[in-house]
C-alpha cells in the first residue's frame, strides 16, 4: 500500500496530470486496498483524473480556438488601421482562447505564441489610442484658437462700430459750433477709442469756435462803450 501511495500522490503532483498513468496507479491503488485505507485520497484522485480526462476532452476545439483568434489578431494586427479592423475585439477573443487553451493544457509553444500576438496587439492598441488622443486634444486647440479669433474678429468689429458711431456723434457737434458739445464729444471719443487724428481736429475747431466767440464778444462790449 505504501508504494501504491507514493505512486498515486507523484501522479497527482504532476503539473500535467498523464491520464492514462493516473487511472493505472488508481487501479493499482484500489488493487492493493488504498481506497478503503485512504479513501479521500483514492476519491481525490479520481476527481482529478475526471477533470483530466475532460481537458483532454476539451483541448482540441480550444487549440483550434486559439488558433483561430491568434490568427485574426495578426490580421488585424497587419491592417492598415487596426482600429478600423476591429483590433480590440480581436484581443477580447484571443484573451478568453488563452485563458480556455491553458485551463485545459494546450501545449505551451501554441500558448506562447498566441501570448506574443497579444502582447503586439496591446502595445498596437495603447499606441492608437495615445494617436487618437493626441488628435483629438490638437482638434480641441484648434476650435479653441477658432473660437478666440472669432471672439477677437467681433470686438475688433465693435469696436470699429462704436468708433464710427462716435466721430458721427463729434462731426455733428463741430456742425454745431457749440464748444461745449464738442468738449463733450471729444471726452466720449477718448473713452471709445477714436484716432488722435480726429480728436486733434476737434480740438482745433473747438478753439477756433471759442476764439472766434470771445472776439465778438469783445466786439460788441466795444459797440456798447462806444455808444453810451
């Protein structure tokens, strides 16, 4: 029993469990009385050798899976734009294959090179996705640059507007020979902006006006003294 034992327990121990090697040393195990002087062991053993036989079962649809989802990947991979040729669907698919393959023992250098597709795909992907938001954040400064000149366009506009408005405003006092609405017009086209040009003009006719205005006001205090 003891050396049933030790061959039923190395079998179990092995990573890759031998199917036809387990159910031997069970048999041989029960041969000898094992079962009824380890029974949990025994039970053991044949749990495992089911769950062996089932991925052994199993192994070839998910080998062909994986191949399969390996291969679209590289499709994908080989696109001109991989995004566009469904990259990240293909790496959902070729994770869940991988995760199949290894529970039920696909051979390891099926395993491994599905493994350094996906790893190409991520690095793929990440490396889209980082392009991708590098577009988007240069479209996003671009509309803001857009909405800023637009912005700048229409104060320049008002700006001109008011200006117009205000020289309007200051001719029509001139017209009116009135210094006072003229002075009143040139403080309002300081605030607004209007060229210095045009405010020096103003202010050279406002003089003129009052000149002109004090002389015939010293004109006629002189009538006045001369004809009392």
């Amino acid at each position: 029993q003891h050396e049933a034992k030790t061959q039923l327990q190395n079998a179990m121990q092995n990573a890759s469990p031998d199917p036809s090697l387990l159910s031997f040393v069970i048999s041989e195990a029960k041969a000898v009385g094992l079962a009824e002087a380890e029974p949990a062991l025994v039970q053991e053993a044949e749990r495992l050798q089911k769950q062996v036989q089932a991925a052994a079962a199993q192994r070839p649809a998910a080998q062909k899976a994986l191949q399969a989802a390996r291969t679209d990947t590289s499709a994908a991979l080989g696109a001109r734009t991989p995004a566009k040729a469904g990259l990240s669907d293909c790496i959902g698919r070729l994770r869940t294959a991988l995760g199949e393959a290894k529970s039920v023992g696909v051979d390891s250098s099926e395993v491994k090179q599905a493994e350094l597709v996906l790893h190409q795909a991520v690095d793929a992907e990440q490396s889209s996705h980082a392009d991708h938001a590098a577009d988007q954040a240069a479209e996003l400064a671009r509309h803001e640059q857009e909405e800023k000149e637009a912005e700048a366009h229409m104060a320049r506009l008002q700006q001109e507007q008011m200006i117009q408005r205000q020289t309007e405003q200051l001719n029509k006092a001139i017209g009116s020979g009135d210094p006072q609405k003229i002075a009143q017009a040139i403080d309002q086209a300081h605030l607004v902006g209007v060229p210095s040009s045009t405010l020096q003009e103003a202010e050279r006719q406002m003089a003129a006006l009052k000149d002109k205005k004090g002389q015939a006001a010293k004109a006629l205090h002189r009538a006045l003294e001369s004809g009392a």
